[in-house]
C-alpha cells in the first residue's frame, strides 16, 4: 500500500508541532519525572489549553464540544502528543467514557457529563478490572444493589490508573447476580469522591505510582448514573475496550524510543568502533525497525475502520496484541544495546538516554496485561476474526 497522507492532513499536523514546541518546557526531556505528582500537574495544565482549541476531542460531533473531526486527524494529534513526550492528562473520559456515553447514555447525561469531559474539567478513571476478574471481566463481583433512588456498591477495583486523581469513574457493577455473568451486570457513573470509598495505592516495578486499589464500602450511587439499560452493562464495556486497545500511540512512542537508540549506537564507541558498526546490533535495530512499522500500519487499519463508521473488534485486539509486546521487545532490545549501561536509572551520572529504557523494561511488562491479556485478545481474534470455535 501506497500511503500518502492528505495535504490538509500534514497542514494540522504541522500546527499541532508548532503548538506542542509553544508549550513544552525547553528543559523538559531532562526534566521531566516517569509517573510523578509533578510530571501530572504538568498533564493537567496542558489538557485545560488542548480543551480550549477543543483539540482534546477533535473526533466528537461539534454538539459535544468536539470539532468533528476525521479519525485520521484524532490519529495525528495523539501521535504528536506521544512522539513529542507532551504531557496530557485526562484519565479515561476522552478516549473511553465519553464515547460511551454517546453511544448509550440518555439526552441529559449527555448534556450534563460530556462538556465536563471535554472542557477537561474533570479526571476520570476506569473502574472495570477486579482481584478475581481481569482478563475474564465478565467474571467481577462488585455488588450494586437498588435502594430507592440509588445503587447501594460493595466490593473492590484493583489496578485503577489514576485512580487517586480521579473526580469521576466509568464503572461495572453487578446487578443481577442471579443472572448468566456477562448478562447481569450494569455500567456506571460514579462520584469518586462519595464516602465510602477508600483508594490504596499501587507502587509498581518501575517505583511509580499510577494505579490503584479502590474499595467501596455501601457507597451511594444515585440511579441516574446508571448507563444504558440495567444488566447490559457489559455489551457496553466490551465496545468501551475496542476503543482502549485501537491506538496509535504505542507505535509512536516506539517509533521516538528507536530513533534515539539508533542515534545513540551511531555516537558510541566500543573497541574501536561505533555501536553502529556492529553486524549484530545492525541486525537487531533493522528487526526493531521493521517491527515498528509493521505495527504502525496496523494502528492505521484500525484508524481506517474507525473512520467508515465501525467499531474495530479483532483488528483493536490485533492492534493491542502486537503494540504491546513490540514495546516489551524493543526494550528488551535497548538493554541489550546499551549493555550494563541498560540498568542505570534517570538522575545516575552514566544513565544513557535519562535512563528511558531502564524504565521502560521495567514499564512494559505490564502491557501484554493490562487492557486485555494477549491471551484474551488472542481468543478474540480467533473467535471473532477466524470464525473458530471455543
């Protein structure tokens, strides 16, 4: 495939450039802490000025604080961002509750919710994954039990990404425990400040705290913020995690981490001669290479579904699939480059590169985990994809 992208296309990629250079802090790629407070208060700020430009939601209709926006231009903004390192948080409402609640949610939860969702307002968090219902997500026992006018939620979320920042979180509830597992759950809204929630942090191996335990002890949750219809509640999380597991941004940080690898093997010298020069390392950074854009035209083919009007379902989960453990390989493979080096941390005076793929070994084991195991992305794409059976 030829791919040759729209003059206009170029033309916003340029002014999404110009803009990310205007605003990133020139000292930022020495600066800049992995998962830290600072590095988030940093991520917020910038989400308030993207909101502005209303370039936080390019793709939403105008009607929702979107500029309805092609899926390619979605595509190039998040690439940008990624590549660049520019800092932006807004937890999952962008990306995964708001699209949902277009999708299911009635004409004045739309009102009420989605402008604060563009306008960054307010973080959200994912509250799906449980201590016994991960990958198997139709399998989570968190009770919502109706009491008059509210939900009534007992039980425990684990690995919730900025939980602790978190105004509101996308959530999924048992209803009717009763009722065959994937048909009585519901989804919901729910204040992540009410009493009766309590969030733990979660140190991970890198020592960054991004994702947490959250328990919920008879929490109140008016019945307003239930979501769809009751007990259908996983038909929606499921179209809510085709939306996680389609983007291009892994492959852009893969493509930004490559690049640096491969300038830093052209700079360094061993027995006499650069890294470059090395037929192993060579071979190794051309395997990375075409790895890398294998991948990105992956991402694209899911772009491309989305942009006529589909839901990518096995195409996300072979996105998801190969994004994630590209990135494990090419970590894998920046160690064994840098060598002993590999190991020194951000702030260590010989740490190559601020010490990036020390990070980011220890960063990626999660990804073949999280959002769907490979093992559960796998299954999709051959019952969904292949037509095989269970």
């Amino acid at each position: 495939m030829d791919f040759v992208w729209k003059p206009e296309d170029e033309a916003f990629r340029k002014e999404v450039r110009e803009f990310i250079q205007a605003n990133l802090p020139s000292d930022w790629e020495e600066q800049a802490l992995f998962g830290t407070d600072e590095t988030y208060e940093v991520g917020r700020a910038n989400a308030k000025k993207l909101a502005e430009k209303r370039w936080l939601t390019l793709a939403w209709p105008k009607e929702y604080g979107g500029q309805g926006a092609s899926h390619w231009q979605q595509a190039i903004f998040n690439w940008e961002n990624t590549y660049w390192r520019f800092p932006v948080h807004v937890g999952q409402g962008i990306s995964l509750a708001g699209p949902t609640i277009m999708i299911y949610g009635t004409p004045e939860q739309k009102a009420h919710w989605l402008p604060r969702i563009a306008s960054a307002e307010e973080m959200w968090c994912q509250l799906f994954t449980e201590p016994g219902a991960g990958s198997d997500l139709a399998a989570l026992q968190t009770r919502a039990v109706r009491d008059g006018d509210d939900f009534v939620i007992s039980g425990q979320k684990i690995f919730t990404s900025f939980g602790h920042h978190a105004d509101q979180g996308w959530a999924g509830f048992r209803t009717d425990p009763t009722a065959p597992k994937h048909r009585g759950i519901s989804s919901f809204i729910v204040n992540m400040h009410l009493p009766g929630i309590t969030i733990r942090p979660m140190i991970n191996m890198a020592g960054v705290h991004e994702v947490n335990e959250v328990f919920f002890d008879d929490v109140r949750v008016p019945k307003e913020n239930l979501i769809g219809e009751e007990n259908r509640g996983w038909y929606q999380m499921a179209a809510t995690l085709d939306f996680e597991r389609s983007g291009v941004q892994r492959y852009a940080s893969a493509t930004r981490m490559l690049e640096e690898l491969v300038e830093f093997a052209k700079e360094t010298r061993l027995n006499g001669h650069t890294l470059a020069k090395d037929p192993a390392v060579r071979s190794k950074l051309a395997q990375m290479f075409i790895e890398v854009e294998v991948g990105k035209y992956i991402g694209f083919k899911t772009i491309s579904i989305q942009e006529h009007g589909q839901v990518p379902n096995r195409e996300a989960s072979c996105s998801k699939i190969f994004g994630a453990e590209l990135t494990q390989r090419l970590a894998n493979t920046g160690m064994s480059v840098l060598g002993l080096y590999g190991q020194l941390k951000k702030g260590s005076k010989w740490a190559a590169m601020q010490g990036r793929f020390e990070y980011q070994y220890l960063n990626a084991v999660v990804g073949t985990i999280l959002a769907g195991s490979s093992e559960i992305n796998r299954n999709i794409i051959a019952s969904r994809g292949l037509g095989l059976p269970r």
